[in-house]
C-alpha cells in the first residue's frame, strides 16, 4: 500500500524538505521549512555514542545533524512540527515499495 505525501511533505531523492506550521529559529534566523538529508552509517553511530541510552537524545541528536541545526532549534519547535520532522525521516529511510 503506497502512503499519500502530505503536502507539508516534499521528497526528492536523498532529501526531505518539511513545512513548518509557524516560523521557528534555525542557526539564528526565522525559517519556514526545514530539510533533512537521507543519514548515513556514520551519523548514526555517532547519534549514538553522543546520545547514550538515551533514545530521544540520540534522535534529537540525528536530526540536528541531518537539518544542520543546533538540538536547541529542534528543541524550539512545536510538537507538531517535531512530528513532521520525524515522518520526513520515515520516509527517507524506508524500503521503496516494490
């Protein structure tokens, strides 16, 4: 079964852009979306050796590293935006259907 992309959504190949609802501060100036590019082995190795046994750090952790923003940008974001953010993520490293 083939997901619909939200329209908040945009996926091209080895990257994501995510719409926000409202503005939000990114490396110090206001921004409207955000992009996460597709992670790599090695970022995840070191979302974990950064984050511990922490699973929300080691995520914010990631996420930080592949938007290239700060934790405490992703930390300012509303939940809602947050979520996007980890479905933008979902769907970058999902299996292609089939």
């Amino acid at each position: 079964m083939i997901k619909k992309t939200p329209s908040w959504l945009a996926i091209a190949g080895d990257r994501v852009t995510v719409t926000l609802t409202r503005p939000s501060e990114a490396n110090g100036v206001q921004v409207d979306k955000l992009n996460l590019r597709a992670p790599t082995v090695r970022d995840m190795r070191t979302a974990h050796q950064t984050g511990g046994a922490d699973d929300e750090q080691r995520e914010m952790n990631l996420f930080a590293s592949l938007a290239e923003v700060s934790t405490k940008d992703l930390e300012g974001l509303t939940l809602k935006d947050y979520t996007r953010l980890q479905t933008g993520y979902f769907r970058l490293v999902q299996e292609d259907e089939l």
